[in-house]
C-alpha cells in the first residue's frame, strides 16, 4: 500500500480510480465517522485499498489475496467491513452512502446554475432537477438462479437506474434489480416505494410531480423535472376522467373519419398516410395540453 500510495501519482489511479490523498482522505472519515476500525494486524488503509482495488478492477477474491498477500477468508472479511461502513445496512442504510448521494437542493426550489446562465436552457428548462439513465452492471450469480438475471445483453446482470444533478454528482441509485427486469419497472418501484427515499419535492409544495423527458431516441437517458398539475402518486378525480374517456373516444372518431374521406376523396395512398398521421399528431398534441394545463 505504501508503495502504491506514495510512489508515482498514476498507480493509485490505476488500482483504485483516484488519487492518493482523496484516498487518504476517505480512509479518514470512514475511520472517524462510520467506525471502521482496524485490527491487529490489518489497518483501515489497507482494508480500504482491498475493497477499493475489487471494485475498480472487477477482480475476484483470488486475485485480490495474491495481490495483497493475505488470505481468501481475511480478504472477504475485511470488503465486508468496509461495505457496512459505507451502506450501513445494520444500521437501516444510513451510511457514508447515504450522507453523500442526495440531493444539492433537497427542496428543488432553486434552478441549477448550469441551466439558470445559459439562454439555450434558461427558462425551458427552469424546473429540470436531474438526469436519469439506466445501465447493466455484470453479476456473479449461482447457476441455478442465473435465468432472471440474463436480459438483453445475454449474460447475468443487474440493472441498475442512475440519476446525478448537474455538477455530474450521483443523487439517487437503486441496486439489486435482475439483468432482465424492464427500465420501467425500476423506475416505478423507486418512485412508489417510500423506504427507497426517491427524491421529491416536500409536502409543502402542492401540484408538482415529475415527468422523464427524453433526450435521446438511442438510449433511454431523460431528464427529471418538475411540471404542474400533475402530482405522483394522485388519483385522477371521476369527472377528469369521464373527460378523458370522451376525449379519446372523440379522438379515435375524429380519426376514423377523416381516415374514411381521404380514402373516398383520394387515390394516393402515401398521401393519405401522410396526411393521417399529421390529423393524429394534432390530435395528440391537443390532448397533451389537456393534460398538462
């Protein structure tokens, strides 16, 4: 560790993805605030480096106990350690974890600087709070339990949902979903689930919710914000929903009809698609600003 740690900059970089005195500085506060503790024969900078070091290089235990010369068993106690002192899971999740994913602005009632200076962003996107993503992050999994973890990318994964602010800082991470569960799924388990702590806004501010708008058609990254009028988690009253009834019965009958003329009226049927999918899109957008306003 010593030679890691005090030798050239670039090897703490290459074992463990940061710079020797940030890594100083996490041994310090893991040590001083979350209680993880050294033993006699192992110090809390070394027992930082093991868990550090099989995290950075997806290694396996053997390679972890030939690189740092300690056994198999000593090895995986010592990441335990240093994974409840992070996630404090004796302790309800109240960890380093914690303390350092969250939210800036808990109350989301100041714009974010980088949108607030820039007239590209400014104010169309005012009520942004954050950016969400879901990626598949490899999975050592027992056979037998392998088939729900295999999705689209054909091995065992875990599919785990992001969000970080705009100062590219991580502000909420669910974990645990298997490879082969829906984005959907996860997103909706977060939001709807009160113990997984999903970021909202208070109690005190009434008509807001939050909508994914999507910002690129080749993977699922949106951006999180706040719109009015339309709360998470609240029941649409009878008469809004009578209302959306007829108007989507309206819309489908609308459609219908013009569909019908165009077909009567004109022999071309590229136009007719063409013209049919304009009247939907209008139509659409008709019932968008229903909804929102």
């Amino acid at each position: 560790m010593d030679e890691v740690l005090n030798g050239n900059p670039i090897r703490s970089v290459n074992a463990f993805r940061m710079h020797s005195n940030m890594f100083l500085k996490l041994c310090g506060e893991l040590e001083s605030t979350y209680i993880l503790k050294a033993s006699d024969r192992m110090t809390v900078v070394e027992k930082l480096g093991i868990f550090i070091y099989t995290l950075a290089l997806g290694v396996s235990n053997r390679d972890v106990s030939e690189r740092f010369q300690r056994s198999g068993e000593t090895i995986s106690r010592a990441f335990h350690e240093v994974l409840e002192a992070i996630t404090a899971r004796s302790k309800g999740f109240h960890g380093l974890a914690r303390e350092m994913i969250k939210p800036k602005y808990p109350t989301f009632q100041e714009t974010p600087p980088q949108i607030m200076n820039d007239k590209r962003y400014m104010p169309y996107f005012k009520d942004c709070i954050d950016c969400i993503d879901g990626t598949h992050i490899g999975a050592c999994i027992p056979e037998k339990e392998q088939v729900s973890y295999i999705g689209r990318k054909g091995v065992p994964t875990f599919n785990v949902m992001a969000m970080c602010d705009f100062d590219l800082c991580f502000t909420f991470i669910p974990v645990g979903w298997e490879g082969s569960a829906h984005d959907t799924s996860v997103f909706l388990s977060a939001i709807n689930n009160p113990s997984m702590n999903f970021p909202k806004p208070p109690k005190g501010i009434t008509g807001y919710g939050y909508c994914l708008l999507v910002v690129s058609n080749s993977r699922s990254s949106a951006v999180l914000g706040t719109i009015p009028s339309i709360p998470i988690g609240s029941s649409i009253s009878p008469e809004g929903f009578l209302l959306l009834v007829l108007l989507l019965v309206v819309i489908i009958v609308m459609v219908v009809i013009v569909i019908v003329i165009l077909i009567v009226v004109v022999d071309d049927v590229s136009l007719i698609l063409k013209l049919s999918f304009t009247v939907i899109s209008f139509l659409h957008r008709i019932m968008l600003y229903y909804l929102i306003h």
